[in-house]
C-alpha cells in the first residue's frame, strides 16, 4: 500500500464492456452493454445501437427528459439494474459548466457512467508541524463504505445548488459548521478520476476546500452521516492513508492532494509526477 | 485571451514526425524524423531506424553514454542542429526518481525531447485582498523570452542536485534571496506539459513552490537574468495573465495554478475543470 496506490485504485478502468450515452449531440455516459439491452423495453425512449445509446432526440427540453428517463430508472431499481434511488438529482452536461441537458437520480449515474460533481472539505487545527486534521467516521448503517474514515465533510452536488451553497447546506447538515465558519473554507483544487466498478463508470471529480478551524470549535454529526468526528496529528492521517485502507476509497486522494499542497510529500519522492497527474485526470 | 488559451498553448503537439529515442530498455525522449538522419553520420552511436532511434546498447554506464553523446552534440551544435550548449547537464530518466540513464546538455533536451524538470517559485507579500506578488522582468539580453515577465525565482534542474538545493542556489543567484528565507518555500504542486515547438518536442515538469516574503525583503537581480523585480497587486497579475502574453508561456501556468490553489479562481469557472487537468498532464 502506498500513496499511488490510491491514485491508482481510483484511476482503473476499461471502456471494452461500455458504450457512450448519447443525449442530443453531446457524449454524457457510459453504459455496460447488457444494461443497454434492458434499456430496449422502454421502447422509443432510448434508441439503443450496438455502439451507442442515444436518448430519444425528440425529447427536446431539460424538463421532458428527466421525466421520462425518471420513470424508466423507477422500472429498472425495481429489477435492482439502478442503485437506490435517492430523490436527489445530479446535472447532466457535457462537460462541466455547460448547457443542463438533463437532470438524473443520484442513485443511477453510475449505471449510465454520468459525471459525478461534488465536493470534500478538509479542515484543520493548527499550523506547522502542529497542524491536526478533522477525520469523520462514516455511519455504521451507511450503504457505502460504513464505519471508513472520510474527510471532514464531503458531499455530492445537486443540480440547482451553487457549489458554494452546497457546501454550506452540507457543513451544516454533516458537522454543524456555522455559516459564518463554512464561509471561510478556500477552494484549493479539484481532484478527477474515472473508476470502473461493478455497478458501471464512476466518472467524478470534486472540488477539494481547505478549512483552517478554530481550536475551540468542534464538529458534531447532526444528519446521521457520519459516526463522529476525531482530530489526528497530521502525521498519523498521513500513515494511515500510505498503509491502510481505513478511508472511504477517494478520501484519499483528498488527503494525498492536501499533503501535496502543503510540502508534506517531498518533491523528490519518485511517484511524486505520476501522483500529481493522477489526481488530475481527464474523463473518457 | 483567457486562462485556459495559455493552458491550451502549453499542450499543444502531434507526434506524427517524431520518432521515440531509446536508452537500453526506457523511451526517454522523442526526436523529429529530419534530425534522425542526421544522427546517421555518428556510426554506431546511434542506431537509427524508420521508427525508432536507439543509443548503442554496447554503451552500458550513464557516464560512457554522457562522454560519447556530448562529443556528437558538439558536432550538432556546430551545425544549428541543436541549441546554445549550456555545460549544464539535465538527468536523463524513463521517468522522474527512476536511474539516471545518461545526462544531456540542456541544450539539446527539446531537440531530442528528454523531460526536462525545474522549479518556478511564486513569492507573495501579505494575505487575502491585500495580498502583492513579486513579479521578474527577465533580463533584455536572455536569449529567450526577453523582456517577458516571469515569476519570482524559476530554474531548470540540473543533474546531481536535490531539489531543494537547486532551488535555495537558483533563490540566491537570479533573486539575492539569503538562505534562511529560501529555506522557508513550500513545495505545493507540479505542473506537467508537452509542447510541440520548432526546435523539437518540449516535456517539461516544475515543481512549484509558494514562498511567504517579509514586506521588508526586496529582492535583487544578482547574475544578471533579471532585469529588475516589481511588487504588483495580485489582482493585476491575474488580469495580466487572463489578457495577455506579457509573461514567459509557462509562467501563465505557475500564476493560474496559483490562483486555484488560493481559492481565486471560482470553483464555479466553466474551465475550473480543464483548467485543473490541463496543468498536470502525462507526457507521451
């Protein structure tokens, strides 16, 4: 186990078994090619080749497609084809900061290999080589990794929210950070990868803020998300993540990038270019 | 003009007349075809094939293949084949903190496309609205990029030097910068690019590192590669860099990744993510 394993881990991928999900001209997915064939009973909704899926082109607003691709992924998580539908949904674009083509439960884009925005904070104690780190303790009844180690507050982005709104609405539901407080987080870097996994293509990248918090504050769970919060020494998160598994799979990254940008990995280490790029990745 | 057209303009090749450049077993570098014929005229030095240029494998320490190369970059140089030879070897790896396979004169590294690594230093007076960042004017005598801006301290990296050591003897040559503050710089990323370029193929690296200056520090020109330093409202930097090429090509990306890193470029940017992967490319 080492630093670039992690980069590793979450950088491992083959699109041999995908095909790209077309929405009007633009590429947004990937989709396994036996959920493509499923995705035939829903007759002109998607028009399925077998080198492509593409989202009925008569279809023409945001709001038409999202209703009808929302009953169909209601028709395939009752077969168990989508994950747990959340209620909450992700934008659907090209590419990020572009046209809304349409809107996409939560629970699904990994099965259609949808780019997946959202956010982790790191916040701190301290500075130098006094500097301790807020570690969450993901719930034990938590669907995805439960009881892992997890980045102070970290949460996915719906669509509608500024990121900057979405990191206030999370700090205070996962930690009760105060307004006041959650506004001084500085966003430092964004951190993207593309993950193959057995439900499909886990295309994310999040944006990564720095919290500097003050001594006498301490974060409480308030929406069941997290277990409870611990503050380490630096050096005992920076063994962990280079030994261990204890965090939730990208939480590392968070933490590699952070000891990156504060000179705690040394420019000479010999995966010190290749944990740079990826950390950094391009989407397929 | 805009963030993302410099960081387009550093990544910007084909491959398509370049042949790799072979040491024993590691690809360490790209040539273009038309210099391929000429490396013919050394015998045996270099192997020299349709697709591929190998140094002769009988060649067996990086210090025979270093003594036998440079006798030919001579002959090259006396040709206008390849640069200025600078008697400052640059390492020669498959990649960085592998075996040094043989050193080359920086002159000749874009020519046969060897990475070529260095540092850029970014030093700021202050913090937040009020924060200053010393800006070079390189010196109107440079052979390349004269007169252009460029950050506070920036080097190659020469063979048989650690990083920091390069940096606290660049700090101290190009800035005046007296050690005990050179030693205060913080390591904070790595930018990585590959840029076609008439003279060849430019694989560059630098770390970047962010040094904290005293308001009452001003640096000074020493070995003549700056023409005179200036303290400038960061605010007007990131204007200069968003609207024109007043700087040196690279420096652009050492102040954009700077401006990411402090939270001054909005993480709702449409380019936040292009941006992001564009400063921390692979190399071919």
């Amino acid at each position: 186990m080492s630093f670039l394993d992690h980069v590793r881990h979450c950088n491992a991928y083959s699109l041999a078994d995908f095909v790209p999900f077309r929405v009007g001209s633009a590429r947004v997915g990937w989709i396994r090619r036996p959920l493509t064939l499923e995705l035939m009973r829903f007759g002109s909704l998607f028009h399925v080749f077998e080198d492509l899926v593409h989202l009925n082109p008569d279809l023409r607003t945001a709001e038409e497609r999202t209703e009808a691709v929302d009953q169909a992924l209601s028709a395939l998580r009752g077969d168990g084809l989508v994950g747990r539908l959340r209620g909450e949904r992700y934008a659907v674009m090209e590419r990020p900061g572009t046209e809304v083509l349409i809107e996409m439960d939560r629970g699904a884009v990994t099965q259609f290999g949808i780019v997946n925005l959202g956010f982790h904070l790191t916040g701190v104690v301290g500075h130098g080589p006094d500097t301790r780190m807020w570690i969450a303790r993901r719930a034990l009844d938590k669907t995805t990794y439960p009881g892992h180690l997890d980045n102070m507050v970290a949460g996915g982005h719906p669509a509608g929210l500024t990121p900057r709104q979405n990191l206030l609405k999370e700090c205070a539901e996962e930690a009760g950070i105060p307004e006041a407080l959650a506004e001084s987080a500085v966003p430092v870097s964004m951190i993207s990868y593309t993950m193959e996994v057995p439900e499909g293509l886990r295309r994310h990248a999040f944006w990564s803020y720095d919290l500097q918090v003050p001594v006498e504050f301490t974060p409480e769970p308030v929406d069941g998300e997290v277990d409870s919060f611990t503050l380490m020494d630096i050096d005992d998160v920076a063994c962990i993540v280079e030994t261990s598994d204890a965090f939730k799979y990208n939480c590392n990254l968070v933490v590699i990038d952070w000891l990156m940008r504060t000179g705690r990995i040394d420019p000479a280490h010999p995966d010190f270019h290749e944990l740079s790029v990826g950390l950094h990745q391009p989407w397929p």
